[in-house]
C-alpha cells in the first residue's frame, strides 16, 4: 500500500502482513514501523532480533512476528526505552509515529462493528479491531466507539454515533480527517453518507464505513497528531512552511 511509504529505489519487495486483526490494506506491520518508521533496525533480520528479546509489545502483548499488522488506534509499547506509540492516521493518510504518554497507552479506542449474541444468550460486541467483549452496557450500538482498558480488556466508556461528536475518517478521500457530525444522509439502497465539518469550517462527506467516533461533543478521547487532523490546501501549507524560514 502507498501509505507505507517504500520507496521503488531498494526494491519491489514489501512484506506482507501476516493474518490478524487488522485488514492488510488498512495495517503497518511491525517489520515498517520498526526499520522504515522509527529506524531502530537497518534490516529484517535486525527486526527479528529486536522482537525475539521480546521487547515490543501491541496492545499490551508481546509480539514476536516481525509482519504482524499493526492498525488504526493500537498501541505499540517498548518498555525498555519507555516509549509508546499510537497508530494513527495523519491528514496525507499515512500512518505517522505519534508518542503517546504512559497514561494515555493504558487504553484504546474501539469501532463497534457488531453487536451480536453468543452461545447461551450472551450479549456481545465485535470491533474494529476483532475483539470479542462480552456483556456490554445495552446502549451500546453499530458505529459507536468504546474506550477499551488494554490491561483487563473492559469497557470503560462510551462515546455515541451521533450528531455534534468528534469523528474521523478512516477510509476513503479524506482519510485521517477530523471533525465534528452536521448530519447523517440515508440513501436507499446505497451507502448512508455522513457529513463533517472540520474546525476551519470547511465541510466534506463520506461512507458511514468509514467514520471512526473519538469522543463526545469536540473533545478528542485520544490525543491527535501534529495538525489535529485539519486539511489545508497546498497554497495554505506552502505559506506555512515560508512562514518558518522567515
């Protein structure tokens, strides 16, 4: 995928991300992440060696396979250098290395994809994420998030698929995004789309597939990369950049 970033001069080989919870256009295995990203290792093999030390952890476990998809809103922690790492979309929509403080690395944000039954009426959700959560509050509805504790995998809040909340776009044109719900257009027999507008006011729209709910009213539950997601024009990026040579 164009998001990682390879550049065509070392090669047309990628590796390609092994099967979890993550689809594999939409995930950054940990092999780019450690060597093209955060340029801890110069190879794959140095990858390897990194990770059988069994020094990174995602989402609170340690991983030891170097294609392992890392996505959207997963933490990668490495204890020992005390760094933590959110996964993140910036508004160019590539994943970008966004350090999160210790506090904020003991929980995620989670899509619900599914809300289901299990065996013996148990009620159950399903995220983006392929979690499974069981017993989750009945409020709990298709397209809402959950902010998820990493350590005992519980639900400790709710923030509602609703209009005046913060969302973003994890999918399409405008992938990475913010902003706040105007409304939400049903089609018959189509995609519903979702209207947002962003702090400058400018608004855009998009599948309700790909709205990603980050907090109630305009308060982010997660913190945001540099830029807090607002798009700019490449007339309004180049002044920016002239801005700080002057």
């Amino acid at each position: 995928p164009k998001h990682w970033m390879l550049d065509k001069l070392s090669g047309v080989w990628a590796p390609k991300p092994s099967a979890g919870p993550h689809k594999s256009q939409e995930c950054l295995p940990l092999i780019v992440f450690l060597r093209n990203r955060l340029k801890y290792a110069l190879t794959k093999k140095e990858v390897q060696q990194i990770l059988m030390q069994r020094l990174i952890k995602v989402d609170g476990r340690v991983r030891t396979d170097s294609t392992f998809p890392t996505g959207f809103q997963d933490v990668v922690s490495i204890e020992k250098t005390g760094e933590n790492f959110r996964m993140i979309y910036d508004v160019k929509g590539r994943f970008t290395v966004h350090r999160i403080s210790a506090e904020e690395a003991a929980y995620k944000l989670c899509k619900v994809k599914k809300v289901t039954t299990l065996a013996n009426g148990v009620p159950a959700i399903v995220t983006h994420d392929g979690r499974t959560i069981r017993y989750p509050h009945p409020d709990v509805k298709i397209n809402d998030s959950v902010k998820v504790d990493i350590e005992s995998a519980k639900i400790t809040e709710t923030y509602k698929f609703e209009t005046g909340n913060l969302v973003t776009a994890t999918g399409g044109k405008n992938l990475g995004r913010v902003g706040v719900i105007t409304q939400r257009e049903k089609i018959p027999g189509g995609f519903d789309l979702v209207h947002i507008k962003d702090v400058m006011g400018r608004s855009f729209a998009t599948r309700i597939g790909n709205v990603f709910v980050l907090g109630s009213g305009n308060k982010a539950a997660v913190s945001l990369p540099r830029g807090k997601g607002v798009w700019h024009t490449i007339i309004e990026e180049r002044d920016t950049r002239l801005e700080k040579l002057r």
